[in-house]
C-alpha cells in the first residue's frame, strides 16, 4: 500500500461509477491532503519550526489528520474539540 499523500486510488464499482479510496490515505482522513499541504506551507514561510507546539480548534477528520502530520514533522500539538 502506497502511504503518500496525493496519491488515493481509485475503485472502479462500475464501468460509470469511481469511488476514491480515502480510508487508503496516511492517517486514513480525507483531510490529508489540506493539512499537510498547511504544514508544510507554514514551515516554509518560517512560521512554525520542529518542536513547537501547534494549537488548533478543531474535530473529526481533520482533527485526526492534524495530529498524525504533526507527529510524523516533529510537532507537538495540542487539539481542543468544540
């Protein structure tokens, strides 16, 4: 199984019907992608560094995805679920 990001596949379930396997992506969200893509945007623009500690509001998916791309960068993060 190919873990990166960007690259879900496809199931054919018909000759007219796709489905994206998104359970097949890194943390298994379908918010991979937005998040790595902002941490990786947020690192570039020097505004976050290895070891800091990330603060977010947020839940669900993205909330699981958030904290999956940061373990595997080097971030600490602290999640508060509304």
């Amino acid at each position: 199984m190919d873990l990166k990001t960007g690259t879900t596949p496809i199931a054919f379930l018909s000759s007219f019907i796709l489905a994206k396997m998104e359970n097949k992506n890194p943390s298994g969200s379908i918010k991979d992608r937005i998040t790595e893509t902002t941490l990786i945007e947020l690192k570039n623009s020097n505004v976050i560094n290895i070891g800091y500690n990330l603060i977010s509001i947020l839940n669900g998916e993205f909330a699981v995805s958030f904290a999956f791309f940061c373990a595997k960068k080097g971030y600490k993060c602290n999640i508060v679920c509304s």
